[in-house]
C-alpha cells in the first residue's frame, strides 16, 4: 500500500492551472486527429462550395418559388450540421477514453485502501489525516478535467442541457475543492469512483448513437441506466451522503465548510434525481415509439 506522507495543502490546487492548459491542449490536438481519420476513413469533406451555375441556379430558383437565399442557407445550414456531427463525436470520444482510464486508475489506486471498504475509516485521525501521492494524482487528474469542461463550455456555442451541465460541473467543482481544502478527501475520492462509473457507459452510448449503431447504442444505454440506479441513486445518497452527514452530526459540525460541503452534495443529489426522470422520460418514448410501430 502505498504510504500516506503528503500533507494536504490548499495550496496545491494551484497545480491545476497548468494542468488545465496542459489537458486543453492534449484534447485539441486529440481532437483534431480523430476530426482527420474520422473524416478520412468516411470519406466527408467539408470544402467550401464551387461556384455556381448562374443559367442553373436562376431556373432552379424560379421552379421552386424561393428567393436567392434561401438555397445557400440550406447548404450552409447542412455543411455546419456535418462539421459539428464530427465535433460531438470527437468530444464524446475524448470523453470515453478519460472515463475509461480515471476510472480504472481509480479502482487501482483505492482497491488497498481500507477505507474503500470500510467507509468509517474514512474519518480516522480526520484533524490530522495525510493523503498518498497515488490519492494526490487522483484528486488533481479529476479536478483539471472539470476546470477543462467549465473552460470549454464557456467559448463553445450552447448545447442541449447547457446550463444544466455547467451548474453540474460547477457544482461537482466545488465538492472536489472543499472536499480537498476541508480534509475530505478519502470519502471524496471513493465519490468520484461512484460518481465516473456510469459515465463511461454513456460516452459509449453516445459514440454508438453517433455511428448509427442501434443495437450497441441501446444496449450500453440500458447498462448506463442500471449502473446509474444503482451508484447515483443508490451508493451515492445511502452510502456516501448518508455517511458524511451522520459523522458531521457526531463531530458537531467543526467548521461552515463541511455545512457547506454537505449542502453541495445534497444539491448533486437533486441534479441526480433530475437526471432520473429524463432516463425514465427517455425510456418512456421509446416504449411508445415501439408500440406504434407495432400496431403499424
């Protein structure tokens, strides 16, 4: 086991800066990259349009009854839609393969920590608690990812859910800071194993979507759905929540930043119950989209 001799220091979040620039910039040229083999390997070029047939366009315009611009934004309109097509998937790719390796890097680091599995251990010499470089790496890593997410969804343009994903993100943000200035940062780290689980069956979930790829997108949404359930819905209030609230409770609530901390994760809990009703919203209209084409 690796030993705990890294004193927790505020300090250290200063860190993250650089390792925000860093990531942004590892994840463009990623990107990038993927932007080009995807585009290679379908065979999709976004090249500005050749210029038109004058005699054509007139003719064409005057059969359909539309004015003259009407035609260029529909091109337009359709070239945009393919370049942000690659955008997103390269986004959800990116997405996967950090899922993917935070989350097994997590199961590596805490699969011999006592506290993993017993969560009381947890607050053990809590005022004077140190941190292992493995935990410390953990902590940063997951931090500059959600400072790289606020930092992107800011310049892009707005997505489906925007504002609900960066108060996610801000949130979760918060959590991991207070957690890590107020010495929660054992209990923190097994969150975030809890917390990145089901995202990686959402990543793929998307990837499918995007590749038109039925049977895999619906099958890894169904696995998102259960792990889901039973980590944010279930672990996350009965075992983690539940946990920090009863031993703040018998510590007598020593300092606002652990109220305050608490607050945070009950309000995470409610963007989670939130996000369970859209699942079961999503479920609800494919079930009615498979019951009309049956009776088709």
């Amino acid at each position: 086991m690796v030993p705990e001799n890294i004193d927790i220091k505020p300090m250290d979040l200063f860190y993250i800066i650089p390792m925000v620039i860093a990531l942004l910039t590892a994840k463009f040229i990623f990107q990038k990259t993927v932007y080009f083999l995807l585009e290679t390997c379908q065979n999709i070029n976004f090249l500005p349009p050749s210029n038109p047939s004058r005699i054509l366009e007139t003719t064409y315009l005057k059969s359909k009854k539309l004015n003259q611009r009407d035609p260029q934004e529909c091109l337009n309109r359709r070239y945009n839609e393919g370049e942000e097509y690659l955008n997103n998937l390269c986004e959800n790719v990116f997405q996967y393969l950090y899922y993917v390796l935070i989350f097994t890097y997590g199961i590596a680091v805490l699969w011999n920590k006592p506290w993993l599995w017993n969560i009381s251990k947890c607050w053990e010499d809590f005022d004077h608690q140190k941190t292992s470089v493995d935990i410390w790496w953990y902590y940063m890593i997951s931090q500059t990812f959600y400072y790289s997410n606020f930092v992107t969804h800011m310049y892009e343009a707005p997505k489906k859910h925007f504002y609900f994903i960066l108060v996610h993100d801000v949130i979760t943000i918060l959590i991991l800071t207070l957690s890590w200035c107020y010495r929660f940062v054992r209990i923190g780290a097994v969150g975030m194993m809890v917390h990145d689980i089901s995202n990686v069956f959402l990543q793929a979930s998307k990837i499918a979507f995007a590749l038109r790829k039925e049977m895999a997108h619906a099958c890894s949404f169904v696995v998102f759905s259960l792990v889901w359930l039973v980590t944010r819905m279930g672990v996350f209030p009965l075992w983690i929540i539940r946990n920090c609230l009863s031993v703040q409770v018998e510590f007598g609530f020593r300092h606002y930043g652990s109220i305050l901390l608490i607050g945070l994760l009950f309000i995470l809990f409610g963007l989670h119950c939130f996000s369970t009703c859209m699942i079961f919203r999503i479920f609800s209209n494919a079930g009615k989209l498979v019951n009309a084409k049956t009776d088709v």
